[in-house]
C-alpha cells in the first residue's frame, strides 16, 4: 500500500478567505460567527451565522462563468485554486490522468434552488436561467474544479451530510493508497445561509440563537456557517521524487453507521469510527494528541463525543486534547471537516492547538480538556478529526506529523 | 374541542396511543416520546394555534414551556393562545 501526503492547503470561510487567515484567526481564538445578511432574515428566529462577509463574487469570477457557479461552487474553486498552487503540481499527461477530485456537500446548489424557486413561486415568473441544472447539481463544484485544472481521473460527490466532506476525503485517501491515484483534489465546500436552509434547521430546535459553545455547560445548539476547504492528497512517492513541501501524512480513515436514530448520535458509532481510524492508521492510541471534535455545541452531541473518545482511550483522554472550532466559524455542514482539518494540520506542523471558544462553564460530561477559549502551545504527533453526521453516517481521518 | 382535548389528541397521535390513555398527569417519558418526538408535537401544536412556541431542544426547561406533563403542557398552551391572540 502507498502512503499519502497532503501538498496543498486552501480555504475561505467566516474566519478566513485562505489559510494562513483561517490559521491566525484559530489562534486567536476570533469568532466568524454574526448577525446574517440574507433576503428574509426578519422572518427567521435564528438570525445568526457564520457567513462570509464583504464577499464579492465577482471580483473572482466573471459574468459567464457566474451563470453556472453556485456559491458552492465558487468557495470550492477559490480553495482549490489555493491549495493546488502551493503543491505545485501541474496536471497533464499521465498524471491528469491518474488524478480526480472528490469534494464534500451537503446542500449542493441551495441557493440556486432558493433563488429559482422564489422566480416561479413568489415571483409567478414561467421562466428561468437555461444553466440551473448545471448551477445546482451535488457534482458541480467537483466537475468545475476537474474542468479548471484537466483533472481526468476518478471524480465524483460525496454528500452524507455533516460527514460529507470526511467522508469524500477518506475515498480520495483509499485512491491514492490503493494505487488508483497519484494526487486527488479533496474536501468539501458548503452554502447552505439561505432563507430556506436556516428555515429547515431553525425548525429542528437544535440551533443557539447567540453562540456556538461546544462542551460548555451552558451551550444550547449549533450555529451555521458556510465555507469550503480543498486539499491535494498525494501519493508519498510522487511528492518526494519533486521534493514537495508536505504538510503532514493522512495515516487512517475509518467510517461507520450507527445504523440506530436519525437524528440522535451513538456513543458505539462514534467509538467504533475512531478506533477504527487508529487501527488503520497502525498507531496506538497514546500518539495521539490533539483530535478536532465534531464539537457542534449540541447538548447531545457533545456529551456522546466525550463519552466516546473517554471510551476509547480510557486513561488517556485525561492527557490528550480536543477542540471544537465550530465555535469560531460555524457549522460548515458538508465542507466542515475538510475546514477542521486545517486545525489538525495547525497542531502537527505549528504546534498550535485551536481553541475551543466561547466557553462558559464546566459540563461534567464533557469532561476532556477542550482548550477553552485560549489556543495552547503543544507537539503533536498525531491528530483525528471527527465528523458524525444525521442519519448515523460516522467518518473519522488520522493525521500524522511528516 | 377544548385546548384541552385538542392537545391530548396530539399527544397521543405522537405516541400511537388512544386519546383515552392519555391523562393529565401522563409524562412525556410515561409516554415513549422523546425530545424528537416532542419537537414534531410543537410543530403541530404551533400550527394548530396559530402560536409560537418558544423551545429550544437543547434545554428543554430554558424557556418557560413546561414539558413535565401533558396538564402543563396544556396549560403552557392555553398562556400562550392567551397572550398570543392580543
């Protein structure tokens, strides 16, 4: 089996329009998260997010290619950009070939559907854009960024909801590994801060209407964000024969179904996807140091995390440390763990732990040290980032320090 | 049909159970529903009424909706129809 390396890092989120921003931000701890600006935000009693502010499309894109990117699409492209520049690889010949692109969504082209159906439905109009199909399709942000850079290789979406973008990151990882490719363009890339999008989860109950405070005693629910982060894994080999500059290893993957409830997480799931992760990754479970949590501020999810990860490691979740920086930039949904994984990459490469901000007081459930509001200095060698998704679906990636 | 009677129907449409096994001092645990299941029951209350719920399932007792019973339940609902329809 190959070993693979991530080249490439790129990102815009509420924190961030690319890494070394998004990086900073989690550092100082500095929250993204804001009063939304949308159409209808009067009509909604969650009226905060994690929205990209002072965004202008087109400042990035021009007015043709405008008519079939859907925001999604455009925050994947602008990651992808980022992160296939910094590993330098250029895609022609075999290596075109020999790579694809696997992104993360969970809404696809929501704001699209939104926009269209407020034409025909509110607005009466019997007439749309001839490009809408192409806009809002799942796959069309992947098909995009294959089209920019002349990646021919396997390509597809990944959509299991807030999982999504681990989980498209963990089929590029097993491409690579199993030889089927020599460099995959992968994570994941969400826009769901649209009227109809924060209506639906709104309607859940499970939304704070002030902050996201994961592990606190006093947190009461997720808060949305948008955003996208793309990375180029790469076959070991390959990276070394140019002498890349590498990030850091993709060692593990694991992913499991807690085939129980829709909607409420299981400890066994979880447990079974992060051990899974390690026994993949052949480490023992006491190399590991940092892990960024799925940490969404729920009260469910957040007790079931801890008891998971005080499951598996046993004493030494008393040592190791996990944050949550939804916190700062929101509930990415389908890109966010490809953006949580910047923090992993953070820990390994800086030494730098992203804080989990905005938290209040102590839950006796959720007792692992959070690195609460202030980021810590620590050597890492090995990190996990968890995602846990409605509908049971669990993903879960080791990172390992190169 | 009263608020009363209104409410305890759809409670026990949640539960799957005859509106004759639901009693006022019946909990939503006595019941097999669950937070889930309680989040659908507000929805279908709100639409009933014509009202809005204040409830967050993140901390059921935060916002002064009393879930302890279906009678509190019954009267956290008529409060609300009350001061709703002003």
């Amino acid at each position: 089996m190959r070993r693979v390396v991530i080249t490439g890092a790129g990102t815009i989120n509420s924190i961030g329009a690319d890494v070394p921003q998004t990086l900073a931000a989690m550092r100082e701890g500095r929250c993204g998260i804001d009063k939304l600006d949308i159409q209808d935000v009067d009509r909604l009693s969650i009226q905060i997010g994690g929205q990209i502010k002072g965004y202008d499309e087109t400042a990035h894109f021009d007015r043709q290619q405008l008519s079939l990117y859907d925001r999604f699409t455009q925050f994947a492209l602008l990651s992808a950009r980022q992160a296939i520049t910094q590993s330098g690889l250029t895609f022609v010949g075999e290596l075109a070939d020999r790579s694809g692109v696997i992104l993360g969504t969970s809404g696809g082209g929501l704001n699209t559907q939104e926009e269209n159906y407020r034409a025909v439905f509110e607005a009466g109009k019997n007439r749309v854009h001839p490009f809408i199909v192409p806009k809002l399709m799942h796959n069309a942000a992947v098909s995009q960024v294959s089209m920019e850079w002349n990646l021919h290789g396997p390509s597809f979406t990944v959509s299991t909801a807030c999982a999504s973008s681990n989980h498209a990151m963990g089929q590029a990882f097993h491409m690579i590994r199993c030889g089927m490719a020599t460099a995959m363009v992968t994570g994941g890339s969400e826009a769901m801060l649209c009227f109809g999008g924060i209506k639906a989860w709104e309607s859940l109950r499970v939304m704070s209407q002030d902050a996201c405070r994961p592990f606190s005693a006093t947190r009461d629910g997720m808060v949305q964000g948008e955003g996208a982060a793309v990375f180029v894994f790469e076959d070991y080999e390959h990276a070394c024969a140019r002498g890349a500059d590498i990030l850091c290893e993709v060692a593990g993957f694991a992913m499991s179904a807690d085939a129980a409830d829709v909607l409420m997480p299981s400890k066994h799931g979880a447990t079974r996807a992060i051990t899974g992760a390690l026994k993949d990754a052949q480490l023992p479970l006491d190399a590991v140091g940092y892990i960024n949590a799925h940490g969404t501020g729920t009260a469910a999810n957040d007790k079931t995390e801890c008891a998971a990860v005080v499951e598996v490691f046993g004493a030494h979740a008393d040592k190791l440390l996990m944050s949550s920086t939804k916190s700062m930039h929101g509930h990415i949904i389908g890109g966010t763990g490809a953006v949580e994984l910047l923090a992993c990459i953070m820990a390994l490469r800086e030494g730098v732990i992203a804080p989990t901000i905005g938290y209040e007081a102590h839950d006796p459930e959720c007792a692992i040290d959070v690195v609460p509001n202030v980021a810590r200095d620590a050597d890492v060698d090995v990190t996990l980032s968890n995602a846990f998704a409605f509908g049971g679906l669990n993903a879960v990636l080791a990172l390992r320090k190169f | 049909m009263s608020i009363e009677e209104q409410v305890v129907a759809i409670i026990a449409d949640q539960a799957m159970l005859d509106p004759s096994d639901v009693t006022p001092d019946s909990t939503l645990s006595d019941l097999a529903i669950d937070s889930i299941g309680l989040v659908e029951s507000i929805f279908v209350i709100e639409e009933r009424f014509d009202i809005a719920v204040p409830f967050n399932a993140n901390d059921p007792n935060a916002d002064g909706f009393d879930i302890s019973s279906v009678a509190s339940i019954v009267a956290a609902v008529t409060k609300l129809k009350t001061e709703q329809d002003k």
